[in-house]
C-alpha cells in the first residue's frame, strides 16, 4: 500500500513539474517573437512577454470544425489573488495567483531591469540578461525553468539580429538579408523542421504567407506558434 501511495505520489508531482514548463513560443508573421506561454496544472496558459511581464492568461479553445486554435484566450473562471498594499511596491496590485498556480515577482532591491519582473510561475523560476551581458539582451529573458534562451547578436546579419537563436539545445534560424524582400527574418528552421514562404514574385494573395511548414508544430515538449 505505501508503494502505491508512493508511485502515486510520484507521478502527480512528474506531471505538475512537466505541466508548468514552458509550453509554447509564438510568433507573429513568422517574425517578431511575440510572448511565451506556461501551462499550468489545471489547464491554464499564462502568457509572459520577451521581457517578462505578464500579458494574459486563459484557456486556449480549438474550433469545433476546424483544427484552428483562437489567438486570443477564453477567460479562466477560476480564482485569481493579487498582491495587496502591504507586498513591494513595484509587484503591488499584480497577480499573485492564477488558481492553484503562484507568482511571484523581483523586488524593487533587485539590480538591473529586474524589478516587477516576473520570477517564477509555479516551480519555474525566470532569470534575465544583466547590464555586464550583451547590452542589446539586457532585460530579456535568458532562463525559464531549465531552458536557457539565447539571440542572435548585434554583429549577425541585419534580418535576424535580436531574434531567439536557441531554446535549450533547439536551435532557430531565419532567411537572411540576402533573401527576397517579403521573406527576409521570417523563421527558416527550427531544429530540423523547415519553413518556406511565398515570394514577392509569386501570387499576390499568397506573397508572404506560409507555403510549406505548420503553423502549429510540436518540437520537443513545446509548440511553436505563427499567426
């Protein structure tokens, strides 16, 4: 009987670890590195900006008829705290909890951008590039949980510099400068899955739209999004 407590115990605790992992990257247009989202273990996707704050949070819904995810989130209708006037002023008024899932942000002591940044959601703890970094990451988020995120730097080329390099050991890359107007910095690979895209010199209802490649693609234990 304690074994099967035991495994029981066990397995609830893998699933709520894996579960408030990050779950998502979204990208607009295949471009711009648009936010992070964590799932937490009732389902709920928090949705956190490059640099750390909080956007939005809520149940994502496909569609009945299609397989089509709304970009924006249904609300979540369960309980949400918020720090009150006796918490640190740069946290003060901002979510503490989103039902069984606590956050928990960088007080206004912390060096750097960190103040009333976002420090863990759940059992994923956030850390950030510091002014002693590459000046152009300062603020950005360099670790969620044990995925550490990396950018392309200053001196790559000018289509893709700034944007997500790697999450953890998955690497991301985007069409160079070189490339037709209506692609360049749009998303080329991640880790193996490529990404094509319609041309200035094909149809224009299709110029810069997918040609081949999810919108929605599932690589590792996270989904990468464009819309």
């Amino acid at each position: 009987m304690r074994k099967l407590f035991t495994n029981i115990s066990f397995l609830f605790f893998v699933s709520s670890v894996h579960s408030q992992q990050l779950a998502q990257v979204t990208f607009s247009g295949g471009i711009d590195l648009s936010y992070f989202s964590f799932m937490t273990d009732q389902n709920v996707l928090i949705r956190v900006s490059p640099d750390g704050k909080l956007l939005e949070w809520g149940i994502e819904v496909m569609s009945n008829r299609y397989v089509y995810y709304a970009p924006k989130l249904q609300p979540y209708m369960g309980r949400i705290e918020y720090y009150g006037q006796e918490s640190d002023s740069v946290f003060r008024g901002k979510v503490k909890s989103i039902g069984t899932c606590s956050l928990t942000y960088y007080g206004s002591h912390e060096q750097d951008d960190k103040p009333g940044k976002i420090k863990s959601i759940g059992r994923v703890l956030f850390d950030y590039y510091a002014s002693y970094e590459e000046k152009t990451l300062k603020g950005k988020i360099k670790f969620a949980g044990s995925q550490m995120l990396s950018y392309y730097t200053p001196y790559d080329d000018q289509a893709y510099r700034g944007k997500l390099k790697s999450i953890g050991s998955t690497p991301i890359t985007y069409y160079s400068s070189f490339e037709d107007k209506l692609i360049r910095g749009k998303i080329k690979n991640i880790s193996g899955v490529s990404y094509t895209w319609y041309s200035s010199y094909e149809r224009s209802d299709l110029r810069g739209a997918l040609k081949t490649g999810s919108y929605r693609q599932n690589i590792g234990s996270i989904t990468y999004i464009i819309f």
